[in-house]
C-alpha cells in the first residue's frame, strides 16, 4: 500500500467523520458505542472530533461495534493506515534532535526478527560507512555529530546472532 503525502493531512478528518456517520447510522449514542467498545466515552468523542488519532485495534473495534458491512471496513481500515503513518519534515526532526530518531529506529530494528528496507535514493543507516554519514548530514545546519555516532551504533545489530 503507497500513501501519498497529501493524503495523509485529509485522512484524519475523514476517518473522524465516516466512525461518527457509522456510529450515528448503527443507531448508537457516544456512551453507548464506548460500552461496546470497552472504552470511554470521552475517547469515542475525541475520535469523533479529530482530537485523537485511533490506532488501528480502535478502529476495528468500533467497526465490530457497529457492525460495519465488509465493504465499509476495507475503505475504513485504510484510513486509519494512512492516518497513522508518519510523515515527518526536516525541521520537525531537527527541533526533537536527529540523534533521537536513531534511537528510536535502533529499539525498532532491536525488536525485529528480519528488516527488510529499501530506499531509492540513498543507503540505509545500517549499512553506510562513516563517510556516507557525514556526508548525508553535511547540509545540517546544526552538530550532527551524535546522530552520526548513533547511526554507527545502530550497525553492532547488524553482529548480533541472539535472534538467529
């Protein structure tokens, strides 16, 4: 499944309003819908809203809830896929620190049994020499030195057999 980037600021809203408009055809209040859905009634309104991005077990939970037709499920179950998917800019990185989306990618490939990652247009963290490192981060304005000692360390996964 491809999602495009400006699908992605659209599909929140979307999936809000079509949960509300099933919830609202099944005959069901907020209150109600939550009790099936062994959540609270807050939750279902901030869902409802576009307050709270729904994972994807909340949403089939709520399809079940209100007994949504297969049909409806596939066109749902890919809103909330794409509403879920990250798509995060340069700047957005730089203020949280480059070096912090190595650790969370290094827990990520921690906790997997087999990677499998393509990039068209440049070399996985896992498998550049330090050079290409420095390299990709030249245009930062700011220190990238631990996010290159980061991406050099998420590499040791690379010798590591426990999983094997």
């Amino acid at each position: 499944m491809t999602f495009e980037p400006e699908q992605l600021g659209q599909s929140k809203h979307e999936l809000a309003a079509l949960l509300k408009d099933l919830r609202k055809r099944a005959g069901l209040s907020g209150d109600r819908l939550a009790k099936r859905c062994s959540m609270s009634q807050s939750k279902i309104s901030r869902i409802e809203n576009g307050k709270v991005r729904p994972s994807l077990l909340d949403v089939e939970s709520i399809l079940r809830a209100v007994e949504a037709p297969s049909g409806i499920v596939a066109e749902v179950t890919t809103l909330a896929r794409i509403a879920n998917t990250e798509w995060q800019d340069i700047r957005s990185l730089r203020k949280r620190g480059l070096d912090k989306k190595q650790q969370e990618l290094a827990a990520l490939e921690a906790s997997t049994a087999e990677f499998r990652f393509f990039l068209l247009s440049m070399i996985t963290g896992l498998l550049s020499t330090p050079e290409y490192i420095r390299g990709s981060l030249a245009h930062s304005p700011v220190d990238t030195s631990k996010t290159a000692a980061r991406k050099l360390q998420r590499q040791q996964i690379l010798y590591d057999t426990t999983n094997m």
